[in-house]
C-alpha cells in the first residue's frame, strides 16, 4: 500500500503529516506508526498526525507518539497541521480544527503560526516543581545551569516515578533567562527521549513562569528555536491562551508498505 506524507518541522520537533480525509490509512496498526517515526527504517519523526474530516471545524487533528500509541494534545504538531491545510488548499490564514482536547483556532502569519490553546486549570505543586495540564500532562521544574542537566536520565527517571502512573508525564527544565524569558528543556514521554521543543511543554513552562511574577507574555527559547506564549487569567485558571512559533516542510514522499 503505497502511502503519501509529507515532513515538517517546529522548532525541532519533526512530525510525519498524512492526509486521511478518504480514511484509508490503517489507524490501529501502532507498528506501522512506530516504523514511519523510526529515525533508520522509516521516514524519522517525534510523532505523526492524520489530517481528517471534521463536520464541526476546516478539518481534524489525530496525533500519534512516536512509539505508535495515539497521543494527547500536541501544540508544536498543531501548527505543522495548520501549514499543511493550507498547503492542500482546505484552508488561507485562518482557521478552526478539532483535536485530542476540543476545538482550537490558529492564524497564518507567512512561517508564524499562532495556536489557540485550551484554558488550563491551575497547577499543583508537585515533587520540586509544578504538574499542570495543557492538553498533554507537564510537570515543571525551574533550574540553574540548564546546560548542566542530563534531561534524558533525569526525566526518564521522573516519568517513569510512581507518582505519575499509570500514564506518565512530560517532563521539562527551565531556567529563567531576562525578566520575561526562560529557556525550556523537554523529556517526552512517548518519544522517550529529548526533543528539540514541545509545544505544550513550553506553555506550560510560561504558566508556571507568570505564577513566579514574570508576566503573561513569554518569549521561550528551546534547542529548536523560539516560541512566544501569551494569555489571560481568572479565579479558575488561565484562558485566552496563544502559542506562536514558525513551522516548515522539510520534504515529502511516498512510502510502499
């Protein structure tokens, strides 16, 4: 079965995008997936996404972990999504879509894309840092010499800790660069190692920033690049919640399987 993709990537973290909108791609066949996202028998990405048919938004967002088990909310893999609706005409420099968590919104700006993100309830004080939920679980921990962390074995350690079962967290450093900047370092669960930037991690990391009285607009720099995050905040939590950052195609291709 010959099967159509192509690859972008978001600040570093790459993803293989299918458009599934016939629905022939085989969805529950988790060794295909893994096999797409194996970085020497396949095409090499954190994960992969389908692009399907919504009959409530432009289109839907299915995302799956690199390891091929169907994930949670991803944000860097949301704008490689956007940019590839626009590139198969579905969509100009708006649009809505459904995902993981609900409906979320994005705007096209040239490579910046701005994605709407789900109101997230307050976090929890946690280990020696922060556990909050901004589509997919993160615990945040703020750091000195970012440089000096081994984020694989310490964040494996801290995903795979008891506290966090059965299903595990992200986990991610951050160390405080300016008066509104951090640098964020990310250990994926379903990738199981570092990647070069999580989306919703960084968001995370800016929510936990804001409630260290570094304000609700966050430049986040990762080894991938940089990401700008914004919102609002009530009583319950925080809403009105955008994540900005550039996305490309790297190449496309046709796989036989």
């Amino acid at each position: 079965m010959p099967i159509r993709f192509t690859k972008y990537q978001s600040t570093g973290n790459d993803f293989v995008l299918i458009d599934n909108r016939e629905g022939k791609f085989p969805v529950d066949n988790t060794a295909l997936i893994h096999k797409l996202c194996d970085r020497k028998f396949g095409v090499g990405a954190d994960g992969l996404i389908l692009l399907e048919t919504s009959e409530i938004a432009d289109f839907t967002m299915r995302y799956y972990n690199a390891d091929g088990s169907l994930g949670s909310f991803c944000g860097n893999g949301s704008r490689a999504v956007v940019s590839f609706a626009q590139s198969l005409g579905i969509i100009e420099d708006k649009t809505s879509f459904e995902a993981y968590d609900g409906l979320h919104e994005a705007i096209i700006t040239r490579n910046l894309i701005q994605i709407k993100m789900a109101d997230v309830q307050n976090g929890r004080v946690l280990l020696n840092g922060t556990f909050i939920d901004t589509g997919s679980p993160h615990y945040i921990e703020f750091v000195e010499a970012l440089n000096n962390i081994d984020v694989v074995q310490q964040g494996r350690a801290v995903r795979n800790s008891a506290i966090f079962e059965p299903n595990g967290s992200n986990i991610n450093y951050v160390e405080k660069t300016g008066k509104r900047q951090i640098r964020v370092r990310t250990y994926e669960r379903g990738v199981e190692n570092e990647t070069l930037s999580c989306g919703t991690g960084v968001t995370a990391a800016a929510i936990v920033a804001a409630n260290a009285g570094m304000g609700n607009n966050i430049a986040i720099s990762t080894l991938g690049g940089d990401l700008q995050v914004w919102f609002e905040k009530n009583d319950h939590g925080y809403h009105n919640i955008w994540l900005e950052g550039p996305t490309e195609m790297v190449f496309s291709g046709e796989l036989v399987v």
